[in-house]
C-alpha cells in the first residue's frame, strides 16, 4: 500500500512539473500585472488586444512612462523629463522643416544634430557649448543610451495620455523644447493647464527645458 502512494505521489509531482514546464510566460496572463506581463516577453499588442492601448498609458517602464503603442508595428514610446539638465539652448540657428508625427523624433534630433554641425554663423548664431539636441543624442539615462527629443505630435501624447492622468514626472514651471521646426521656428510646449497641451512656435534664441523620449 505504502510503494503505491509513493508512487502515485511521484507520477503526480512529475506531471506538477511538467505542467509547469510547459507554461509559456509570453502569452498574456490576466493574473499578473502589466509590467509583469511586459517583463516576461509579452507582446504589447498582445496586452492591448486584451486591455485596449489606453491600459499602458502612464506606466513607469523601461526609463520613463509609456505614452504611445502603435498599433501598426507594436512598438512602444517611452517619456521623462530631464530638466536635470537645466534649461538648455537650443543651438544654432538655421532654416530647417522636420516632422511632426508621433514617432519621429529620433530622425528630427539626428537632423538637428547634423544642422548645427554646419557653419550657420552667416545666421547670427554659431552655439560653441552643449545644446538640447546633442546633449540627448548623446545621453545615457537610467540605463539606456537611444534617447531622442519628441516630436510636436509625441509630445501632445505625452501630455493627453500621461501628465492629464496624474502620472509622469513632468515639470509645469518648465516649457520644454519639441523636435519639430518649421523653418526658423522650434515648436516648444508647457504642461501647465494654462497651455493646454498645445505645441507653439517658439524661439532658436530661448532656452529651454529638455524632455527624452525612447523607442521600444
């Protein structure tokens, strides 16, 4: 009697663990939190097939907070502030257009980069120091080093789908430098309620405060 419960006592054990074994923690588990779920490989369309894309806004995750899922290609943008930084020049002055979309910053802060490489002095500013632009490109920041200034579109999202929530370390005494630039014209944006959330044209000539943005 004792060897035939031990015995089905081991079989039991072996199918417990082999079970276990086969769980695949990529597939979505309601009973775990999101992070958790991101953490284990999940996908984040597989997250947003189930809770819809608004379940990840505001999320502290992978250097900053999640503002946007595109829900095309599943790739995800990620927020913070680094007025650590101070407020921070722009850089030279020069005719240049780059984008507003969501998602494009990286590309305008390269093309930002590449602009102030050139001699603009024929402008009126020629910036010896560090700026905004440079100074991301070149940031490491909570442990990652691809970080980028957001666009006029990313930084709406930034603040309709975090800061308006509560959440996000966002600065309102701050405005803070976007990526995109029609001509001589750098769209800049404030937190506060008096803004709105609402990109405006500002000034080469300013300084201002410096948000990043990464891509997942």
């Amino acid at each position: 009697m004792r060897t035939i419960l031990f015995n089905s006592l081991v079989v039991l054990f072996l199918i417990s663990c082999t079970n276990n074994d086969s769980i695949d923690l990529t597939i979505y588990n309601p009973d775990l939190s999101i992070i958790q779920n991101l953490d284990n490989g999940v996908l984040p369309l597989d997250i947003v097939a189930e809770l819809g894309a608004a379940s990840l806004h505001g999320l502290q995750y992978a250097g900053g907070y999640i503002f946007h899922v595109d829900e095309t290609d599943g790739s995800v943008l990620i927020a913070t502030d680094y007025s650590e930084a101070g407020i921070t020049a722009w850089g030279d002055i020069f005719d240049l257009d780059t984008n507003s979309i969501i998602g494009s910053g990286l590309t305008n802060t390269e093309l930002i980069v590449a602009g102030n490489a050139n001699d603009n002095s024929i402008n009126g500013v020629e910036h010896d120091g560090d700026y905004a632009f440079k100074t991301v490109l070149d940031l490491e920041y909570n442990n990652f080093d691809d970080w980028f200034i957001p666009s006029r579109d990313s930084m709406q999202a930034i603040y309709d789908n975090v800061h308006v929530l509560g959440m996000g370390d966002f600065n309102e005494d701050l405005t803070y430098w976007t990526s995109t630039k029609v001509g001589y014209s750098p769209y800049v944006m404030n937190f506060s309620i008096d803004w709105g959330g609402i990109a405006l044209p500002g000034l080469c000539t300013n300084s201002n405060g410096i948000m990043i943005v990464r891509k997942l």
